[in-house]
C-alpha cells in the first residue's frame, strides 16, 4: 500500500512458534486470510500449499505417531508427491493431532476418492494405504477409523483387479478392522469386505492368498504388552500424573489391537487351515500352489516361553475382552485340522479351566475350550488334577452363570461331562451338578428344552461313569412337575395328601420352565432305560405317587383335565415301548394306566349319586375322554373289569344295569367299554334332576361321542364293519 504522502506501509505477518501459554494460530491458516480462496496467479490455495508437501523418503510407522503436530509423513514407497493438491492435502489433515481435523479430513478423502478418476487412484492408492496400516492402530476416534473403512471401500471398488497387487498390504489390517471393538467400524469393514467379494469362494480365497502376511502381524502384534506396543506405534508411553482419560485411551488401544489380531487368528485357521476345495469342472484356480496352514506354522502361538503364546493371554491379570477374545482364538485353534497333541500339557490346564468360572468368558465358550483341550491333550492332559479344588467349583460356576441364559453352553455340557477322568466323579458330584443346574432354572425365561436335556445327559453321564445319582435327585425334575398339576382337588382333607405334593422347590421354577418337561423326557427316557433296570420302575412310580389320591371321596372338587393330559403324556414314552415280560415296564405302564381310568369311572360314578351339582363334572369328562381317544394309550378291558365289585357296587346303585353287549365275545374293548359302564353313566344322569339332561349332554359330547371316531380309525372298518358296529352300538344304547 501507498500513503497519501507516497511512503510506503509494509504489513507484517508473525508466525508465532509455539510460545508457551500463548497461542498462535497456524501458518497455513494465516495465509489463507492472507491469500483468500484463489492467488492473483489463478491457482488454488490448496494448490499453493501442496508445493510444500513433497513426502520425506526416510519415513517409517514410527515416525507416523503425532508427537509432531504436522508432520507429513508417507511411504517411501509411495513416489513422489500427487498431481491432485486437494487429495494431499486431505491425505496430511489425516497426520494432524487434532481429531476434528482428522474426522473432516477423512470425510474430504472419501468425497474425493469417489469422483477422482482411476488413474489417479492408481497413484494414491500406495499413500492411502500407508496411513492405513498406520492410522488403525493408532487413532482412538472411532469415526476417522470408520471413514478409514469408507476410503478404503472407495478405492477398492474404483480400481477393482488394478487393486490386487495392493492386496496382501491392505488384508492384515482390513481382517484386524472387521473385528474392531466399535461395532460401527467393524459392521463397515465387513460389508466392505462383502460388496466386494461377493462370493464365498472369493473371500477364502482373498485369506488363503494373504494368508502368510495375516500370519506375520499376527505374530508380530501378540508378542506385546501395552508399553511395548505404544512403543512400537510411536505414541508417547508417559502419562501425566492424574490424567485418567489418557491413560483409559492407552488402554483402549492395547485391547482393541490385541482383541483384533486374537479374532483375526482365529478366523485365519479357521479357513486356511483346512485344505481348498477341489475346482469343479471348467472352473479355473487362480492359485494351484495354496499349501493349508500346518501345525508348524502355528507352533509359535504354542511354544513355552514365547511372548506371542496363546495360553498366556488367559491370565486374570489380562483385560476381560481379551481373555474372551484368546478362548474364542483357541477354540478354532485346536478344532482345526493343524492341531496337534503337542499344543497341550497339564501346564496350561488351571488357564483353561478357569475359564469355566471367568465372567469374561461366556460359559458355552469356556465349555467348548476345554472340550478342545482334553480331545487335544487326551487323557495325558489330566495328569495331576485334583478335582475337588480345580475342576469341580469351576464346573458348578460354569452352570450357575450359563444354564440360565447360554442354550450353547448346555448343549456341550454332557461332552464336557464325558471328556473327564473317571477318578474325577464320586456320588455326590453328580447330584452337585443336577442341584445347581435346578437353582439356576429358576430365572425366568431360561431355555428350558436344552436345560432338561442336560439335566438328564448329566444323569446318564453319572450312571456311565460309575458314580450314579440317588433316585431323589433323579427324578426331581418330574416330582417338581407334578407338584404343579391339578391332579386332585385343592382342598384335600388328607395331610399326607398335601405333604406328598407340596415341594418347595416347585414354587420356584417358572411355569413355562417345567411345561417343557414332557417333550424332553419322551426323547432320554430310551436312554435312561438302556442304561439302569431300575429306571423304569423308579419312574412309574414316581408317576403314580403323585396321582393315587384322586378317588370317589373327592367329589363336587375340581380336577384339571390339562394335568391328566400331560401325565398321560409323561406315561406315553413307556406305553409305546414294546412288551417282552408280564412284568416288564411297558406291562407295569399299562396296568398304571388302568388303575388311573378305573379311578376315573369311580369318580364319575360317585359323583352322579352323591353330588348335589353336576358344574365341576366337564373337566373330569375331559380328561376320561382324552383317556379314551389318544393315540399313546389303547383302551383295554381292564379298564373296567367286569368282575370289579366296586365299580359293580358304584354302577348299581344308577338307574340302568350292564347292557349285554358288554360281556359280548371279541368285542372290541374301547365299544365294551362304552357299552359299561359309560351309557349306564350317561342314563343315570339323563335321568337326574337340577342339571343331569345337561350332564348327560357333556358326557355325550366330550366322552361317547369323540370314542366313536376314534373307534372307526383305530380298527380301520370297512363299510360292513361300520354296519355292524352302528347296529351293535344301537342294541347297546
């Protein structure tokens, strides 16, 4: 500028270097005020200061950590500076310390990337992938890590087969970022990864052909302690005294790294430790020298002494996500085909079956680990155990964190169970086991299915090992289930009647919990009665102590018919087994069955005579119908003999004797038994007043009625038969 005076007046511009507790704005800033948007030569701002950014040629991941506010550091490898400013200088916003210059400097990257054409993709996509491999590690913000993933999406997609020869640099990292602790991050890598790949055969082949480089950061990465890998990146390892965040920051990193390769490895073996499938016809490979990852690659992870050792990473004094992330690691590890015996000693069993009690572990992992270890290590493997302080509290801990909520934990309970030494069990250990797995039952909405199973896999493990359960504990389960039937009335003037169906127990396990009971037991009952004699007979009765009270005593009460349905349904496992003895179980399931139908036409008949109401009567037809027409049962004439004199006695005092149809030869015994004593029944209460019309109605509708259909399908009649029968039925009506 000139003065009026014509001297002229220079502007200074000062660019203060950092004085402490004085804060100067940034060069780059300054000079944008100074030289506005575009410069009198035409050029961009941008432009002007890209002439500054030629990449230092001795740069190394080291040097990328920000303890220099701007330092421009790219790979050596990466040639010289870019044509394109705007990318560049995107590329060196990515180095800054602040994180909101990082953040908007990875969304420009990301914008540019997508409208930049290939070639100059080609050129860039060395320089992005440096501060890839650097950046992961490194940044704590999650954000710049997800538009990491964005960029790297971009540029994947845009260069297509040009970015193969990127390929084994950007896998590593790529694997370690689809298992990233922020579940954004980690959910764009993947999908990344996906679009593509598109195929599954495509993205084995992208690990079995990274699979060496895979190896080698994985190697390199669980070799460290947290000191040593901030050493590594760069980062200053010295926090200031009473700084909280930096130090949780510090923390964060180690564990999302170290989380990351353990997930990674584990993914590694588990697809490149098998052998690639034969090409099918007309398909050509793209690599014919793939060699699986053999148990000497992977001996490093194993060995005594070494810090990358896998064993070492469940240790209490580890982060629990990172105890989580090894038992995960070695449960792929040792089901792979590259497993070998040498991998386990008794040394590294405490570490395993810690994992049982560890709450960083979820309890169906911890149970597939040491399933891994003692098919691995065999029988050698429990060389030394003392049970009583290192197995069994475990286990019991196990149970209690996993029965209520962890269905995959239950499912590889009883191979756990049958992975043990025998000298493990003892009597009691059993019943240790089954009382836990019940205390833990009793949270709401557990997955009852998978628990019963278990329940009754541990007592068959017991019984196979030598060490059986008592009867009590064996048959809980269905005493609990029976305790919550209404199978007699509730108010019952016997105390033995409430002393044998009250279990305190029972109030405690969830309604939906037991009512899953009948359907599991139906599929172990041929198991438990393969291996005890006395299986049978302990559960019949069981069954019949908690249903002997219903009698003709307990008239005008209530009984539920859905109880009856579902103990019918207990009993149907060992009705439908056939028959080799007069007093083999399926004999003694059937004479049960018969006391319990008498019980009914008892009850039914006394009902009709002493009742002055006939109202609580549906439910009791009900069940006598539902008795009649299953499939599991087949009615039998000692249902009601006869030459019974009580139910004679009972029947005689209604208005209607035994039709003769009923004593009729060859007569089918479910026809028989409508002919006596169900139409004497029905008769008596038609002619009854207050209620009986409408009874008899009930007994036509849910009784006679559904045993006539069930009549014509059981015995599969033909027109004359139906004829005949229709006949008979009348005579006998």
């Amino acid at each position: 500028r000139v003065r009026a005076c014509g001297r002229p007046v220079v502007d200074r511009i000062v660019v203060a270097m950092g004085r402490k507790g004085k804060a100067a704005p940034a060069s780059s800033a300054k000079a944008l005020e100074v030289c506005g948007t575009a410069s009198n030569l035409g050029l961009s701002a941008a432009d002007v200061f890209a002439q500054f950014s030629t990449p230092v040629a001795s740069a190394t991941v080291a040097a990328v950590g920000r303890s220099t506010s701007a330092a421009v550091v790219l790979d050596a490898e990466a040639g010289g500076a870019l044509d394109d400013a705007e990318v560049t200088l995107a590329l060196q916003l990515l180095q800054k310390k602040d994180p909101t210059s990082r953040l908007r400097g990875v969304g420009d990257l990301r914008e540019l990337l997508a409208v930049r054409p290939v070639e100059l993709l080609k050129e860039a996509c060395p320089k992005f992938l440096f501060m890839y491999q650097s950046m992961w590690p490194q940044d704590a913000e999650p954000r710049v890590r997800e538009g990491l993933q964005r960029c790297l999406h971009v540029l994947v997609e845009a260069l297509q087969r040009d970015f193969a020869k990127h390929l084994r640099r950007a896998f590593p990292t790529w694997l370690c970022s689809m298992f990233d602790s922020h579940a954004e991050v980690a959910k764009v890598a993947r999908q990344a990864f996906v679009a593509n790949f598109s195929t599954d055969d495509k993205r084995r082949g992208v690990f079995r052909h990274c699979q060496v480089e895979c190896l080698d950061l994985f190697t390199s990465t669980l070799r460290h302690s947290e000191q040593s890998l901030h050493d590594q990146l760069g980062i200053a390892v010295t926090v200031p005294p009473g700084d909280r965040n930096a130090a949780l920051e510090r923390q964060d990193r180690y564990v999302r790294v170290i989380v990351a390769a353990l997930n990674g490895l584990g993914e590694l073996v588990h697809i490149c430790a098998s052998p690639a499938p034969a090409p099918s016809a007309g398909i050509r490979t793209a690599n014919t020298s793939y060699q699986p990852l053999s148990t000497d690659d992977l001996e490093s992870f194993f060995a005594q002494g070494n810090a990358c050792g896998l064993w070492l990473r469940l240790a209490s004094k580890q982060p629990p996500p990172v105890r989580r992330a090894a038992a995960e690691c070695l449960v792929r590890l040792l089901q792979s085909p590259a497993c070998s015996p040498s991998w386990v000693s008794s040394s590294s069993r405490p570490a395993v079956l810690n994992t049982l009690a560890d709450e960083a572990v979820p309890a169906g992992v911890a149970a597939a680990l040491v399933c891994g270890f003692a098919k691995a290590g065999h029988e050698a493997c429990w060389d030394g155990l003392s049970a009583p302080k290192a197995l069994w509290p475990q286990l019991l801990s196990a149970i209690r964190r996993g029965a209520p909520r962890d269905a995959p934990f239950l499912e590889r309970l009883p191979a756990l169970l049958r992975l043990l030494p025998p000298s493990a069990w003892a009597p009691e250990r059993g019943e240790a086991l089954l009382r836990a797995l019940l205390e833990a039952l009793q949270i709401p909405r557990s997955p009852a299915m998978e628990a019963w199973r278990a329940y009754f896999d541990i007592v068959l493990v017991a019984d196979e090992a030598g060490a059986p359960v008592s009867v009590a504990s064996r048959w809980a389960p269905v005493e609990l289930y029976l305790g919550t039937q209404s199978f007699v009335p509730s108010a019952s003037p016997s105390a033995e009647l409430a002393t044998a169906m009250v279990t305190p127990l029972s109030t405690a396990l969830p309604t939906a919990t037991l009512g899953a009971l009948p359907g599991v037991l139906q599929g172990v009952v041929a198991k438990l009665l393969e291996g005890r004699a006395e299986t049978g007979s302990e559960l019949l009765a069981c069954l019949e102590t908690g249903t002997k009270y219903l009698a003709p005593a307990f008239v005008n009460a209530p009984v539920s018919a859905t109880s009856w349905k579902k103990w019918l349904a207990l009993l149907a496992p060992l009705l439908a087994r056939p028959s080799s003895s007069p007093n083999d179980v399926p004999t003694q399931a059937r004479q049960l069955l018969a006391r319990q139908a008498r019980s009914f036409f008892l009850t039914a008949a006394s009902w009709c005579v002493r009742s002055d109401t006939v109202a609580g009567a549906a439910p009791l037809l009900d069940a006598l119908g539902h008795f009649l027409t299953s499939d599991n049962a087949a009615p039998e004439h000692s249902w009601a003999p006869l030459d019974d004199a009580e139910l004679d006695d009972a029947l005689s005092c209604l208005d209607g004797g035994m039709s003769e149809a009923a004593s009729r030869d060859g007569t089918p015994a479910d026809l028989s038994l409508l002919a006596w004593p169900l139409l004497p029944l029905w008769r008596a209460w038609l002619l009854k007043e207050d209620g009986g019309q409408e009874m008899a109605s009930e007994l036509g509708s849910r009784v006679v009625g559904p045993l006539l259909k069930a009549v014509v399908q059981r015995h599969s009649m033909d027109e004359g038969a139906l004829r005949e029968s229709r006949d008979w039925v009348v005579d006998a009506l």
